[in-house]
C-alpha cells in the first residue's frame, strides 16, 4: 500500500475546502463581508502609505498663506483612525512611521527657508497625532513589539542611531499609555536609560502624572542630567495641585500631605542650591502651581538665595517675587528679603490661599493670584531674537560659568544659544506666552500673527514644534540683520508689542547676538538705539541682551539693555 504524504501547507487547504464545503450557503455571504473588511484595511493603509510618502517629500502642507488647513488636518485624521481601528502589528508599524516622521523636502538655501517649510509642514503636529492613535490600538503584539525596542543593546551607542531615534518616539507613545507595562516600563526608562532617553522618558511621564508617582519623581530630583530635574519638576507640580490645591478647597489625606511635604522640601533644596537657573525656575513653577500654604516659605528662602546671586540675566528674582505676590496677594517693593521675611513672621500662623472665585462671582479688589495664574506677569509673556547670521556657527571655548555648560567646555556660540533657549522653554510652564524671531540676511518669525509675532501660548504641542522643529532646523547663514530683527519685534511705525486691545502683548524681549549689524535698512548702532529708545518709550518693555564675541562690536547691546529697563550679560 503506497502510503501518502502531505505537506503542511497542503494538509491546510484541503482542511479549509472541507470545512467550506460543509458551510450552508449563506456562509458565502460572510466570505463575501470579510474580503469586503479585508479590502477596506488595505485600502486605508494604502491611503495613509501614499500620504505619508507625499508628505516626506513636502507636497503636503498642512499650512496654507499662514493659517493652518483644517481640511488637510482632518484627512490626516481620518487616515490615521481608520488605521488604529485595524488594531494589527502591520498598522501599528505603518503608524509608528508617521510618529517619527521627519520630512526632508529639500535642501533648503538659509535657515529662514527652512524655517518656513517647518511651519508649512508642522511635523509635531503630524507626530502627535499618530502617537495618540498608537496609543488606542490593543493588540498584545503591538505592545510587546513597542516595548521591545527599549531593550536594543545599541541604545548606548556614542553615536546617534536608528534605534534610538525609534526609542525615543516609543517613549513618547507611551507617555499617557493606559496599559499598567506601558506605566512600569516608562519608570523603568528615567531610571535606567541613557540621558537623552532619560529626559524623554521624564516628559512623556510628564504628560500625564499621577500622584501614585511621587515617589519616583522625588527620586528623579537627585538626578544629574539638568533637563531631567527640570521635567521632574514640572511633573511633580502637575502631580500633586490637583490634591493638594487649596484654592479648590483640597483637604488632602494624610499620606497625600506627607507626599506634597516631601516635595515641597526638594523642590526648595533644588531652589535654594541648583547651579542651573533654568531648574531652579521649574522647581519654583512647581512649588507654586501647587497654590498651597506651605509653598510660601520656600518661595521665600528660594528669593532670599537668588538675591545673593551676582550674575542672572533671567530676572529670577524677578519671577520669584512676582509669584510670592501672585500667591499672597502681597504686593511688595522689590530688591530685598526683609518685608517677606516680615510678613510671613506676622502673617504665617493665620495665612490661607484664597480660594478661587466661582464662575460669575466677582472680588471688591484685585487679585494679584488671579492675575498672575492668567499670565499677566513679565517673565511669562518673552519674545526671543535670535542671531542666526554666519558668525554664530564660529567655535567657543567657555571661560565662565554663565551658562549651564561648565567653564573650558568647547561649543559653538548657536549651540549655546540652542542649549540655553530649549532649558527655558521646558522650564517655563504651560500657558505662558512665547515666540522666536530669527535673524541672518533676513528675518523670520516662528509663528505669526498678521505681520507680527503670536502670542503662543506653551502646552505640550507647542514646545515639541519649537523645541524640535524650529530649533534644530536653524543653520547659521548670512549677514546680521538686527536692525529688520527689532522693527519686526517692537514694529517701530505701529503698536508692536500689543495685541488689538493696546494691551501688552509680549513685555519681556531677549536680543542673543554676536555681533554689530552688517544688514538691513539700518546699520549704525546708535540710531538703532534711538529708535529703540522711542518706539519702547512708553511700551515699557523689559529688553534683556546676551552677547557673544569681541565686545567693542556688542557693547552697544549692553547700553540698549540698560536704556530699556533689562540687564546685559556677556558670554565668555
């Protein structure tokens, strides 16, 4: 008898035909239906491959003549539900592709172009979107695969990689992530990951802390990495106000309040004895976004400390002394410790926060509380003009200790100027109103509002457009256009600085230059000041200068400082 053998493949089909075969006849119906499903999943990952191809190559552009295309916004939308909704490996893999996306349209000639095609293509924008719908796919293969890549041995390699470019974009995934692994995994990365994956994994944690996390954030203080104590701190605050807010009328539990005390005594630590002033301003922010009682004193002792500082261009003391009025509704001459220490030894004992008024209620005097958690305070409201022209890509060897880079550290002045900018953007906190002007051989602003700066307010889409975006797509190029720079921050010929109402728009204005002006319509130093002087006369706005290179070509940036309320620092 000869004996016959199948083969795999061939013992599945005949089984299959056998079982169709058994079907009544209304089975084909629901064949019919499952290729029709079949056919609609390919179709929509076919649709989102051809835009996302099209879109690394710049022919989709999701802004049009300076407004954002709603249209486009909701085809993208669309596309990438209808891929989540597939909820297989394959469609997370395609949906991980556009959360990295980085589009490369072209080479373009000058950083202003490049930073025209970056607010064309609003690649955040895309980025964010595909990462929240990764985020409702439930495959337990699309998680494990996710999670896998956290573990690649090359993660610490010296040079950058395609695996931890792609860890990165994980992290953020699963930042916000419902699952408890995605949870445990993301503590696991702060702890253990490389640097710049550790500060990833802080502010994807951060987008959506906890209180169930304190303990961990509290532990991540100590860490040495300064962009992770500032993420840290921000994620503390956010933790923690919800519970502990006395202007809701909180009356946290016992164990919340061990919690809120124990992160109170580490953020004053970090405010009182941090050498990097950008954290110090996170750990401030945080102690006061907790808007309870026992966050005075360490705001107290935090001002007390800064005032003994020689050199802060930022006007810590400043923010301090204006979130302690905001706070107590104090409202206290500046430059020293003496009448917030005695206020608090007479106030203390009985000192409440107020409690936030309802909806339509209205208060006999102003608030300086309120006024201060809507924005209104100098330091929250900074318009940045930044010098891109050819010199800043020159080599710098530090020789002080102005900038959180230590003395002897060789850079190059725009890296510092990157550096230094994105530890104040991350440190500033969500509402507060900001914008960057760029300068080379011509200006361009980061966002714009008709032909003047927006007021753009920071949340977590914001800071990922500016602080990835915008920022690493400047190059250095060109000549120094200051002066063009100005006119369009201050608008010498129209109201500037202020929004339609004549209200102030932007109060404090940071100019980071390295050199004389070279271009535009104006190159003599003194009657740029002039102008300055009188378009700013009555605006009052604060305008600070950080200079870099030979300071006979800068020193006229330190007399504009002084002449329109602001400090002048020179890098070294």
């Amino acid at each position: 008898m000869r004996t016959v053998i199948l083969v795999p493949w061939l013992v599945v089909n005949l089984a299959a035909g056998s079982v169709l075969a058994q079907e009544p006849r209304h089975a084909d119906g629901n064949r019919g239906a499952a290729s029709t499903a079949l056919a609609a999943q390919g179709a929509s990952l076919a649709a989102l491959r051809t835009w996302l191809d099209d879109y690394r190559k710049g022919a989709i552009r999701l802004v049009k003549l300076d407004h954002v295309d709603a249209d486009a916004i909701a085809i993208l939308e669309q596309r990438l539900s209808d891929v989540a909704a597939i909820d297989t490996l394959p469609a997370a893999k395609l949906l991980f592709e556009v959360a990295g996306v980085e589009p490369k349209p072209g080479a373009a000639k000058s950083s202003t172009e490049l930073v025209d095609q970056q607010r064309e293509l609003q690649p955040w924008r895309v980025q964010g979107m595909a990462q929240k719908h990764l985020r409702t796919m439930r495959g337990d293969d699309v998680l494990a695969w996710l999670l896998q890549m956290l573990s690649s041995p090359s993660l610490r390699a010296q040079k950058p990689s395609a695996d931890q470019k792609n860890a990165a974009v994980c992290l953020r995934v699963l930042g916000g992530h419902p699952s408890l692994e995605a949870q445990v995994e993301l503590v696991r990365a702060c702890k253990t990951m490389p640097t710049e994956l550790r500060v990833v994994a802080v502010n994807a944690m951060a987008k959506d802390p906890t209180v169930d996390l304190v303990p961990t954030l509290q532990d991540l203080l100590r860490d040495a990495e300064p962009n992770v104590r500032i993420a840290v701190c921000n994620a503390l605050g956010a933790a923690l106000q919800p519970h502990v807010d006395e202007t809701l009328g909180q009356q946290p539990s016992t164990d919340t309040l061990q919690l809120r005390d124990g992160s109170i005594q580490k953020l004053e630590e970090l405010l009182v004895r941090d050498p990097v002033w950008q954290v110090r301003n996170a750990a401030a922010f945080a102690l006061a976004n907790m808007k309870c009682k026992p966050v005075v004193p360490a705001l107290i002792n935090g001002l007390d400390a800064e005032l003994t500082r020689k050199k802060d261009p930022w006007a810590m003391d400043v923010r301090l002394h204006k979130l302690l009025e905001g706070l107590t509704g104090q409202q206290v001459v500046r430059g020293g410790i003496a009448p917030w220490r005695e206020f608090w030894l007479k106030e203390g004992p009985t000192f409440a926060v107020r409690p936030k008024v309802a909806p339509g209620g209205e208060r006999a005097v102003a608030d300086p509380y309120e006024k201060f958690f809507d924005l209104e305070v100098e330091s929250d409201r900074v318009l940045f003009v930044l010098d891109f022209s050819g010199s800043m890509a020159e080599p710098i060897t530090l020789q002080t200790h102005t900038t959180a880079a230590g003395k002897g550290v060789a850079t190059t002045k725009v890296a510092v100027v990157v550096s230094e900018l994105k530890k104040l953007i991350v440190s500033l906190p969500d509402g507060a109103l900001v914008n960057v002007v760029v300068f080379g051989d011509d200006v361009r602003v980061w966002r714009q509002e008709g032909n003047r700066p927006a007021l753009v307010k920071l949340d977590d889409e914001t800071r990922d457009d500016l602080l990835g975006s915008f920022l690493d797509s400047l190059r250095p190029s060109g000549a120094t256009n200051l002066y063009g720079a100005l006119d369009k921050a201050l608008d010498f010929g129209g109201r500037g600085l202020h929004d339609k109402y004549y209200a102030a728009g932007f109060d404090t204005l940071y100019v980071i230059s390295d050199g004389a002006p070279t271009a535009g319509a104006v190159v003599d130093k003194d009657e740029i000041r002039r102008r300055v002087r009188e378009t700013n006369n009555l605006r009052r706005i604060a305008i600070h200068c950080i200079t870099f290179g030979a300071q006979n070509d800068t020193e006229f940036l330190k007399a504009l400082a002084n002449e329109n309320g602001g400090r002048h620092i020179h890098v070294e």
